[in-house]
C-alpha cells in the first residue's frame, strides 16, 4: 500500500480548499500542506496498527501484521494452525513483539553496529535495550581503580 497516494490526495485537498481565498491563504496552505507531509504519513500508519489490532482481538486462527516496506506499510496475515507452545528459559526467552520505528539514518547505524559485532540486528537492539535498563555490565577496566582511600 502507498501511503503516498493518501498524502497527496489530502494535500491536494487542502490546496483545493485553500483556492477559495486569496493569494496568502493559498501559500500558507501550500507551506501547511508540506509541512504535514510526515505527521500524515505517521498517522496513517499509526491508524493501520490499530486496525490491525482490533482485527487480531477478533481472529482466532491468525493475525494480521503491519510491515513496513521502505516507506510504505504492508498488511500480512498469518495463519497460525496450532497455539504456540511457550518457550523454554524465563525471563531470557523471547516471548514478546513490538513494532520499532526509527528514522532510516538510525536503522543504518544500528545495522552497521550489529554486521560490526557480528550479531542480527535483533540480537544487538535486545543487548542494547539490556543494557540501557539494567545498566552497564561491571568488567573490570584494568587502569580504573574505584573506591575510597585515607592518607
């Protein structure tokens, strides 16, 4: 699905409206409609999570996901025969999904850091996210002596 063709078509919408004034009413909608390009595209996708939600509280043999394509979402559904059974290991396993979405500049550089540590990009955004909760691992540095000393 292209979210561009919603956008423009709501930006040509707004420049419709927008030819009933005069000459300043229709560059400031022309510098609005430009301005709202993103937050419309993010709404949209926001609204299709939604969707995809409610119709996932509806379905008992599958569930609809939201991808992301470039750009552009895509709606797939997954049929699921048999429940899943619950994997093994506690509080390490993987047992929870969410949706990310990060600027494209950023989703390199975790790409980059992840191929540089030889680990998917999953695995590395998991021990990034350990980290930042749990805070940084105690290694010892070898030159950093901490604690307190009297003289």
């Amino acid at each position: 699905m292209q979210l561009s063709r919603f956008v423009e078509a709501l930006q040509g919408d707004l420049a419709a409206v927008a030819e009933l004034g005069d000459e300043q009413t229709a560059e400031a909608a022309r510098r609005i409609a430009v301005s709202i390009q993103g937050s419309l595209s993010m709404r949209f996708l926001d609204a299709l999570g939604e969707a995809a939600l409610e119709l996932n509280g509806q379905m008992s043999d599958g569930r609809v996901e939201v991808r992301l394509v470039g750009q552009d979402p895509e709606l797939v559904y997954i049929h699921e025969e048999e429940p899943a059974s619950p994997p093994v290991g506690g509080d390490e396993a993987f047992t929870a999904r969410i949706t990310l979405r990060l600027p494209d500049g950023l989703k390199r550089s975790v790409e980059t850091a992840a191929d540089r540590e030889g680990v998917s990009v999953n695995t590395w955004l998991v021990r990034a996210l350990s980290r930042a909760v749990h805070g940084p691992s105690r290694r010892a540095s070898g030159n950093r002596l901490t604690g307190f000393a009297k003289s």
